[in-house]
C-alpha cells in the first residue's frame, strides 16, 4: 500500500469519525436532516475520490461501511429533539410570544425541520409545545401563512379563537378577528381538519379551497374547485339553516343572518333547539339572550347540566368570560364528581390564564381537574400548561417535577419537547 493510499484511508477515517461525532452533538435546534447532509457529503467526498482510485483496500471498506453504520445507530438510539424556530432571523423569545406591529413589515418564523410561517402586520400568535415533530400554533388576532414541511410524522396545529387547524404537511393562510369573531382558512396545497363551533365533526379542506365562519351570523361556507357537491334539488327554507357549507359552485343560498326564530308560546320553551345544539351552530347570541329572558341568576341555580355547559361555551364564545365563569363554578358546585364538573375547573383554569392572567389561580384549576380526571381528554393539556406556569413564576423545582410527571405520563404530548428543555433547565 503506498502512503498516499495511507493517507487516504486517514481521512477517510477522520471523516467517518466526524460523522459520528455530530450524530452524537446533543444540540437541540439540530434536526435529523442535519445528519443526514452530512452522511451526503461524506458519501460524495467518496464518491469523488473513487473516480482516482480504482482499488481500495478491503479493510478500508470495512472501516467505512462501519463507521456508517455506526453514525446510523447513534441517529436511532439519540432521542429527537424538539424543533428550535428564529423569528425574523433571531432567537425566538422563551415565551415563544410573536408580534407584528401594525404598519410594519410582516414577521417571519422559521422553524429548523423548514416550516416557515409569515405573521402579517396587526398579528400576534404564539408558539407553544414543540416536539420533534411540530408544534402548537396560538394565533391570537390577524393574518398568517403557513408551508409546513411533509415530514414523516409531523403533527402541528393551529388555534384561533375557538377553532382548531391539525396540519400534516401543507401551504395554507389563516385568519382570525377576536372582535368580529370571524375566523378563514385558504388553502394553497395539502390538506388540513378543521375544528371548531361551526364544524363540530371536522371538515377536510384541500388545494383550492377556503373555509370561512362568521360566528356572530352563525356561518359556516367553503368554496373552491373539489370533487362534484352533492346535488340539492331545492334551497332549505331560510329558519332551518344556521351552518352553511359550500362545495364548488354555491349549491345553499341563505340570507347573511339566519331569520329570527318566532318566538315560543309563553310556558312552552320546549319548542326552542337545545341550547347546545345552538351552541354548535355558532348562535351564542342567541343563547345568552335566552338566558337573559329566564334570568340568568334562575338559569345558575335551576339549569340541567347539558344548560350549563352550553351556557359556558356560549359565554366563552360570546367574550363575556365573567358569565362564563359563574356558569362554569355552577356546574362544579351543583354536579361536583361529574365529568362536566372536571371540565369545568379546567376552562376555569383557562379563563384565569388568558383573560385573568392570573397564574395561581389557573395552576389550583389545573391542579383539580388533574385530581378529578387524572386520564382525562384533558390531563396531557392541563399539566403542560402548569408546568409552564411555574416555570413562569420561577418555580424551577416545581416545574422540573411537573415536566419528569409529563415526560412520564405523555411522551409524545404537545409539551413533550418543552417539558424536556424544563428538565434540563433551559
């Protein structure tokens, strides 16, 4: 073997060491792909080399294929870390909290796995429970644009107001005004779910499509080019639809505001819709005049359950969160051990977080609905917001034990990744 061959195999060495050394790098903004360009380049590095070599030590071949099976076994067993995102090309605050100031240029949030997403001016969102697949989008008020990078496994969603976006991997623009409680989506490409009082079961929006809801009119339409809309042979009368889909061209014409209902024969509320039917078509107005006319203080104290919590989402919904709040204390003193009754403490831990901002008081609601339910719908919700609470308030300890319970409880929870930077103390 001549010492140019020598020094060859050297370097390659050195290389599948390096290789193996950043595999091995515990830096949490560095995503899987990251590796993956460096076996590329070490695999081109010799590949070119093999063009002046037209023999290679068997050895040195085992040394290679070694060291790329090594670096691949270090890729497995490392634990993925949660993704890191930069916000208009520095670091992101540790509240994860974005603003675009009225007048100003759009802000861009870049993810490191290459999700990007565009606040328009007049915005505000926030970020929230990354993992190593995605994250939580908090889109406060505005405008925002959203590609998702298709990664395999990837699990992002988006919350504006009452609505819920899951994401897969697609191009999309989102839009929510808490003051005229209008919330839109269009899509560019992919596919998302959304969720919300309008469109309880989920509807599918694809490439081409745009879903808008306007709760106050009690709304719900999406248009643009998909598969043939089922055919409608006459318009349903004008009182019996409240939600409103559309597919393709325009198949349901209704006035912009559902015609008022006529008013039922005094002593004969029966003849009303259920107030969480209302509920779930977005008449929340509706509800809490409702409410109004039996007299609210009558409603706490008399109201059957299903009453109750119809009259907490429509307060909730309908920004009056004082109302919401006796309605949802009604609920845990009058149906206490009730399942309702747990939900209750934990929009009222909610309530006190967003419209309060008052963290003691959400982390004993927390607290009680994590005692009441401890596998509740709820449970993996309740104890990440907790966690980052106390961490919040500075109560390191507390929160390093609520992220071990999370880390123990919810591995691939939305707060997985931060309850591991809480962990580690960053």
């Amino acid at each position: 073997m001549s010492s140019s061959d020598g020094d060859g195999e050297d370097a390659m060495g050195a290389r599948v060491a390096a290789v193996i050394r950043e595999a091995m790098e515990p830096d949490a903004a560095r995503e899987d792909a990251a590796l993956a360009r460096g076996e590329a380049r070490f695999l081109r590095s010799q590949a070119a080399g093999a063009v002046e070599k037209k023999r290679r030590a068997p050895w040195a071949i085992a040394v290679v294929a070694a060291g790329l099976a090594a670096a691949a076994l270090v890729l497995v067993l490392r634990p993925s870390s949660p993704i890191a995102f930069r916000v208009a090309g520095r670091a992101a605050a540790s509240s994860g909290y974005v603003r675009a100031p009225l007048g100003a240029a759009p802000v861009d949030i870049v993810f490191s796995e290459g999700t990007k997403i565009v606040l328009a001016a007049g915005g505000a969102l926030r970020v929230d429970g990354a993992s190593a697949h995605g994250a939580r989008v908090l889109l406060e008020d505005g405008a925002a644009h959203l590609r998702v990078n298709h990664l395999p496994g990837a699990a992002w969603q988006v919350e504006a107001g009452p609505f819920t976006v899951d994401v897969k991997g697609t191009e999309f623009d989102v839009a929510w005004s808490s003051d005229r409680q209008d919330f839109s989506v269009t899509m560019q490409s992919g596919e998302v779910v959304v969720r919300g009082p309008l469109a309880s079961e989920g509807v599918a929006l694809r490439g081409g499509e745009k879903l808008v809801a306007r709760l106050p009119e009690g709304e719900l339409r999406v248009t643009g080019a998909v598969e043939a809309a089922p055919a409608v042979s006459a318009p349903p009368p004008a009182t019996a639809t409240v939600a409103i889909i559309e597919r393709g061209p325009p198949v349901i014409v209704a006035p912009s505001r559902p015609a008022p209902r006529p008013e039922p024969p005094a002593g004969d509320r029966a003849a009303e819709p259920p107030w969480s039917s209302r509920v779930a078509h977005g008449d929340f107005r509706g509800v809490l005049a409702s409410a109004g006319e039996r007299g609210v203080d009558d409603t706490l104290a008399t109201a059957p359950l299903t009453d109750l919590v119809a009259l907490a989402d429509a307060a909730r919904y309908g920004k009056q969160p004082d109302l919401a709040r006796r309605a949802l204390l009604a609920q845990r003193g009058r149906f206490a051990g009730t399942p309702e009754a747990a939900t209750a403490a934990f929009l009222l831990g909610r309530n006190a977080e967003d419209v309060d901002g008052d963290a003691a008081a959400a982390i004993r609601d927390y607290d009680a609905y994590l005692h009441e339910a401890p596998d509740g719908p709820l449970a993996s919700e309740a104890l990440g917001r907790k966690m980052m609470l106390l961490r919040r308030q500075g109560r390191d300890e507390d929160a390093a034990r609520a992220a071990d319970e999370y880390v123990r409880r919810f591995p691939g929870g939305a707060y997985a990744g931060s309850a591991a930077k809480v962990r580690d103390g960053g």
